[in-house]
C-alpha cells in the first residue's frame, strides 16, 4: 500500500494537472486508459497511465464497461475464462442499462444476404444464413463509443506529445467494426500507411497487441496527430486531433472537445 502511494504521489508531482480537461484543472487521481475492464485478467499495458481530477476519471466509467464487452464480441482466442468473463460483463451491463441490449439487434436473413453481397463475400460453407454472426448497432452503443474514444485519445495526445490538449482544441473520430465498408477502403488504407508509430503494448514482458493496438503520427510542430486504435478483432477507431478546431475542416459538426 505504502508503495502504490507512494508512486501515486510521484506521479501527480510529475504531472500535475488533468489532461482529459484541458490541462488547466489540478489532477487528484491516476486514471489508466484504456481501463483495466479492456484486458484479460485485468492485466493493463506498462505506461498507460494518465493524471486526472476526479470528475474526469469517473466521465467515462460507465462507457468503459460497454465498450469493453463490444470489444470482445469478436474473440476468436477466447479461453473458458474469458467466455465466463463475458457472460458476467453482458449480466452487468444488462442490469445497469437493459436498452444497451436491445440496442444491439442481430440481423435477419435477407439483411445478410444483402451484407454478404454488397462485399463480395460467400456464406460459408455448412452454415446457414441466419447463422452467420452480424449484428447491426444504435445510438446506445455509438454514443457509448464516441464518448469512450474522446477520453482514449485524449490520453493518447498526452502520452505522445506530453501536453494536455487545450480546451481549443478538437477531435473528429470515426469508428468501425471489422464489418464496416470502411474496412477495405483505399483511401483508409493509404492513411492508415501514414501512421508509422507503433508502440509497444506489454504488461510484464507479455505483448497484449491482441488485445488493443494501435499506429500513429504526431506533426513535427506539435499542434496536430492521427491515430488508429484496435480492439482485439471487433472494432476501431479513427482519430485526427489538433490544437484548434479550426483546423480539423472535414466533417465540422462531429468535431469532439475535451471534457
């Protein structure tokens, strides 16, 4: 205990304001992003860890539990505990809000066939439409990952550029499931090629790339970067981010602040 505490107050005198709030407020707690709730065992990357006030490490704890079952729905190495452990985190999301349930809605056979078609994929073989895993999201689970994807690369920003974004500043951030059109769009894929970071995700010499990835690139002059971010193999997010808002031109009216 001595030690965490320890560590805790070193760690705030290092750094010693929010940086998900615009760097201006004094931070009182250590917030990991991504959450403990992410990774297998609970088991966080090294070096992830962020200085927050209190307000802004609880903004997002709620989203955190729902975008992390989202991000295992797609776990093709899951082992008998990570099965046991997404069948308790669906009971506790379904208890805290049961609309986050009904807002994920599997899609019929016709809407498959149609899904299949526009992407040039074949049902596989022995497995009948309706079986086929797809699933179509709402507004629940958008604004769940949107608000969860502010708070990402708002730690993000901090880690790879050592200041806090300032309340001018602004982030446009898309989102994608490993079904989307997206996926497979050059345009994507070219940009994604520019993003020519990417750091090491290790817990205790254990590489947890499977589990959350992610590239980015951060301008020579400090006031802009890009990322793309990973979860295991169920979705991602795009994110360009600058100093000013007024820089990010494309799609204005989407433009995230800080909180």
């Amino acid at each position: 205990m001595g030690t965490r505490r320890q560590h805790k107050q070193s760690f705030l005198k290092e750094n010693p304001f929010c940086c998900f709030c615009g760097g201006t407020t004094p931070a009182e707690e250590i917030d990991h992003v991504p959450g403990r709730v992410f990774f297998r065992d609970r088991q966080w990357p090294e070096g992830y860890e962020f200085p927050a006030c209190i307000e802004c490490n609880r903004a997002t704890r709620y989203e955190e539990k729902v975008v992390a079952l989202f991000s295992r729905f797609n776990s093709s190495d899951n082992t008998d505990a990570d099965n046991t452990e997404f069948e308790r985190m669906i009971d506790e999301v379904a208890r805290h809000d049961p609309e986050f349930i009904t807002d994920i809605r599997p899609l019929c056979a016709n809407e498959i066939r149609r899904f299949l078609k526009e992407r040039g994929m074949e049902r596989p073989a022995g497995v009948s439409t309706s079986d086929i895993p797809v699933v179509k999201f709402g507004d629940i689970v958008n604004k769940s990952v949107r608000k969860f994807g502010r708070k990402l690369f708002l730690a993000l920003w901090f880690k790879h550029t050592g200041t806090s974004l300032p309340k001018s500043g602004g982030m446009r951030i898309v989102w994608m499931t490993n079904a989307s059109p997206a996926i497979d769009d050059p345009a994507l894929i070219t940009m994604f090629q520019t993003l020519n970071g990417i750091p090491p995700i290790i817990k205790n010499s254990h590489h947890l790339h499977n589990q959350f990835t992610y590239r980015y690139v951060a301008t020579s002059t400090g006031d802009g970067a890009g990322f793309f971010v990973w979860f295991r193999q169920s979705f991602g997010l795009l994110c360009t981010i600058a100093i000013n808002k007024s820089m990010i031109q494309h799609d204005p009216e989407n433009i995230e602040a800080p909180f």
